[in-house]
C-alpha cells in the first residue's frame, strides 16, 4: 500500500502558512509501505482496548480546527483532562495548551504517528485533519496528500493497534447526480472536489478496513457546522458563520453565495454530541458504518432574517463567488438522517431561532443587539 513518508515537513509548511490555501502546490512523493496486516503474526502490538479499561485513552488529529478544541472538551469533562490529547500541527493558543494534554502530530508522518498512539496507549481516535472545499480547491496536492494519504496512515494504525476510529464525512461527499432533497445514507455520491472525493474514499475504506481487518470505523457526515468558538476556516458554508461576527462588528455582510441556495446546516454543540454519541453506541446496534445527521436546513437570505431580529440595521449584500456556489449546488440541500435517529437514538436540540439566540449570546452583548432585546 502506497504511504507518504516524506512530504510532512513540506505540508506542515503549507499548513502554517496564508489561510488562503494558495501556496506553492506540493507533489506527494511516494514509496511502497506495507499494510500492518503484512506484519509477522507474532509481533509484540500495543492493543489495549476500551474493554480493558476504565475510559478510553484519546487521540485527536488536527484538533486545532473548528471541531477539535470543543470535542476535547467535551471528551475531557467525561473521561477526565488526561485520558484526551489534543494534536496539530500548529502552535495552540495557551488557553488550549494549558486546558490538557497536547502534543504535535503529522498525521503524514507515519512512524511519529505510530509512536504517540503507542507511548500513550491510545485506544480511541478522532481524525480531523483536513483540508476543507474552498482551500483544497486552491491546492489539490496538497488536499490530496492531507485527506487522502494522512487518512491511510490513520487506517493503518487503528487496525494495527486495535482502535477505535472516527473518520467525519460531511455534505461534500454528494456530488450534482445525488438526491438533494432529501439525500438518503445510500445513494449515488460523485463529488466534484478534491474535499468530497476524499471523503467518499475515507468512507469507503473505512468500511473496507472494518470488514477486512475487522476495524472498529464509525463516520457520520457532518452538515455545515456553525460555532461562535471558530472563525471562518475555508469552508462553503463558512457564510453561516461569518454573518454573526460581520453583524456585530460592522453591522455590513456580503456573503459569497445566492440568497436562496439551501444548505443542511448544524450548532457546533449537536454536532460534537452526535459525535460522542456515535462512538459510544454497542457496535451490535449499529447497521452501517456511515451516518447522516442533521438538524435544519436554511438558506442566506433565512438565516439573515433570523439574525436581522437581533440586529435590525444589519445590511446584507450578495456577490456571488462562482467557485463556492458551483460547489453549493452540488451538495444536498437536506439530510435524510433517519437510520441515525433508528440505530443509535440520534436527535438535535437546535433548530434556528435557537441557534441564531445562542450565538448572539456567546459572541457578546452588543450595543445594537441590547437594543434589539
């Protein structure tokens, strides 16, 4: 099997650098590895497993993303502060560096990889690290080397030491042939970006991996995800995002997409349950190994709306980004999550009045907002 050994210092570069993903691109190079089911039957493996202790020791990839800091978070409040590490390839702000454990990990870099999940006896991991639609875009080798070369060392570990893996997939992974309303778990996918074909593939073998090796995968495709804790970070749905801090900062926002393009979108905080919630499920109740979840779907001009009753002088203009809304129009506008809510008991708490209140509520008490109240 075909693993990047020697492009992580040149992607951790890439990384560090202009958010705008438009760097220098990077060709992977590659060398023949071998798959850990080569390895002697015999060998000495780490291969604790939940069962075998009180919480699961965690790992979390590319935590320094929009969902990572708040997923440890969460795990740290349930687990305990240091049975959850934190990892990127970033330096952390210090209130994340002192809030637990944190440690520098390339996911490209296979035999340090290896060695955390060993030295810390890592038992459950979480794989965030990505590069998102409009970035990967902008650099496709380099979101090939990330979502698709990083994901294979990950698979690799996980199976060779016994983990248990989750993988996000997200509303990327549909392509313009798909059902959009709704887009049902089993359908016809075919993206049309580096980001959706990776997914697709990290679905596909992760379920391959599961069925082969016996690994333990559970994915869920994520909707957009909104978070008062996060700035904008690349993504297509990033407008649902930036539109609160744009109203209270400046009361102007210009978003990028058409005023009626329709998206499933979902509250950081149903998200990260979803997510807990999936892992801890008895893998007997479980008939696929990729989920659906979602909570609401709106479009720019609702959501503006919405967010007008809280800052009524709020002025929204539309200049469309040609490259963002081809992307928009290709993914679903709702999720048919219902084998979700079946298997595991999947249900969201926010819908959008919610969302828009509990977003205000975290971003600040504005002086235009108190009136508004």
């Amino acid at each position: 099997m075909p693993i990047v050994r020697n492009v992580g210092r040149a992607a951790s570069q890439l990384l560090q650098s202009s958010g705008c993903g438009c760097g220098i691109p990077v060709v992977p190079a590659r060398r023949i590895g071998v798959s850990p089911r080569q390895v002697a039957s015999d060998a000495s493996f780490h291969s604790v497993t939940f069962s075998e202790s009180d919480h699961p020791r965690v790992l979390i990839t590319g935590g320094l993303g929009q969902l990572g800091v708040g997923l440890a978070k969460l795990l740290r409040k349930r687990f305990g502060k240091n049975n959850v590490i934190l990892s990127d390839i970033r330096k952390p702000a210090d209130n994340v560096f002192y809030s637990g454990p944190f440690i520098f990990a390339d996911i490209l870099d296979y035999k340090n990889l290896r060695e955390i999940v060993v030295n810390n006896r890592i038992t459950w991991l979480f794989h965030y690290s990505a590069l998102l639609s409009a970035v990967g875009e902008a650099n496709v080798p380099l979101a090939r080397a990330v979502n698709i070369t990083g994901l294979h060392n990950v698979l690799d570990i996980a199976a060779e030491h016994n983990l248990r893996l989750f993988v996000p997939s997200t509303i990327g992974a549909f392509g313009p042939s798909s059902p959009r309303d709704p887009t049902p778990d089993l359908c016809i996918q075919r993206p049309r970006t580096i980001y959706g074909v990776s997914k697709v593939h990290a679905e596909l073998m992760g379920e391959y991996y599961h069925y082969r090796y016996g690994l333990d995968f559970r994915c869920l495709r994520y909707p957009g995800i909104i978070s008062a804790d996060s700035q904008p970070g690349g993504g297509t749905t990033d407008y649902a995002v930036k539109i609160f801090h744009d109203a209270i900062k400046t009361g102007k926002f210009k978003c990028y997409l058409r005023p009626d393009t329709r998206l499933p979108m979902m509250y950081i905080d149903d998200c990260l349950k979803a997510t807990l919630e999936v892992m801890e499920a008895p893998a007997e109740s479980l008939t696929m190994r990729t989920y659906n979840i979602n909570a609401m779907s709106f479009s720019p001009e609702e959501l503006a709306q919405e967010v007008q009753k809280y800052v009524p002088e709020l002025q929204v203009t539309y200049n469309v980004d040609q490259v963002r809304q081809a992307i928009a129009d290709s993914w679903p506008m709702n999720f048919d999550d219902s084998n979700a809510r079946r298997d595991w008991g999947w249900k969201h708490d926010y819908d959008l009045p919610e969302l828009v209140t509990t977003m205000f509520s975290y971003l600040g008490s504005d002086s235009r907002i108190a009136q508004a109240n």
